[in-house]
C-alpha cells in the first residue's frame, strides 16, 4: 500500500447534500485543513473539520461535517 505524503490526510464529509458522490465525500486535504468547500453551481458546500476519526477498512478518515452554504452573487 502507497503511503500518503506527511502534509495530507484522508477526509470524509459528512452532512450536506444527498447529490453528492462518493467521490466528493472521500478526499485527501491538507493535515491542518479547517475547512472543506465544496463548488456546486450556483452554491459552494462548506465542511468543517471535527475531532473524530471514521474506519473504512483499513483505512483511517478525518471527519469533516456539513456546516453551511454560501451562494454565489450575480
């Protein structure tokens, strides 16, 4: 198994939409990262991070949860 560079950390977001995929919610961000946006058209998902750990297999995630969305001015 490839290890990750130091600086990144595997994330999980959770909350917020239903639309978005596995592939949005799965992610690697920065270790120091406080927040996750997540650009959606007219919106942008915000995510915090919090202090708990999630398992998926052998693999260890940081939680990040649904906090707010921003919408974008015209």
């Amino acid at each position: 198994m490839a290890e990750e560079p130091a600086d990144l950390v595997r994330a999980l977001l959770q909350g917020g939409p239903d639309s978005l995929s596995r592939a949005d919610r799965q992610r690697r961000v920065a270790a120091d990262e406080p927040e996750v946006k997540i650009p959606r058209g007219h919106c942008t998902e915000h995510f915090r991070r919090t202090v708990e750990i999630a398992r998926i297999g052998e693999r260890e995630y940081r939680i990040y949860r649904w906090s707010y969305r921003t919408y974008v001015a015209e």
